[in-house]
C-alpha cells in the first residue's frame, strides 16, 4: 500500500486522482454506460480491498466466478 501512495506522492497526482473518484465513482453513473451484471459493496475494507479484507474480497471474487463455471 505504501508503494501505490508514493507513487501518487511523487508525481504530485493525488489530488487529480482523487477527483476523478469523487466525481464519478457511483454506480447509477456506471449503469448508464457498462452492463453490470456483479456488484457489491463490502460491509468493511477501503480503496485496497485484496490488501485490506482478503477474506471477503476471494468470496466476492468467487462469487462472481461460480456463474461462470
């Protein structure tokens, strides 16, 4: 995790990144444009969800591979 900060930190691009999270980030915007056909949102975890809750990022990853078997 600190290696993805400094990269932001070294470019000086943390503030454009975040922006384009803050402004359109939302599922009713990504509906509108992509098919959705697996979304959820995990009851804790942040931004780095594989590096954060591992548990419940490989059950969601499964969850959406199962379908598809």
């Amino acid at each position: 995790m600190l290696t993805n900060v400094t990269v932001y930190w070294a470019n000086r691009t943390g503030a454009s990144s975040a922006r384009l999270y803050r402004s359109g980030a939302r599922r009713s915007r990504a509906e509108r444009f992509f098919n959705i056909v697996h979304w959820t949102e995990p009851p804790r975890g942040g931004h780095f969800p594989a590096m954060e809750v591992p548990d419940i990022f490989v059950a969601d990853v499964r969850a959406f591979l199962r379908p598809l078997r």
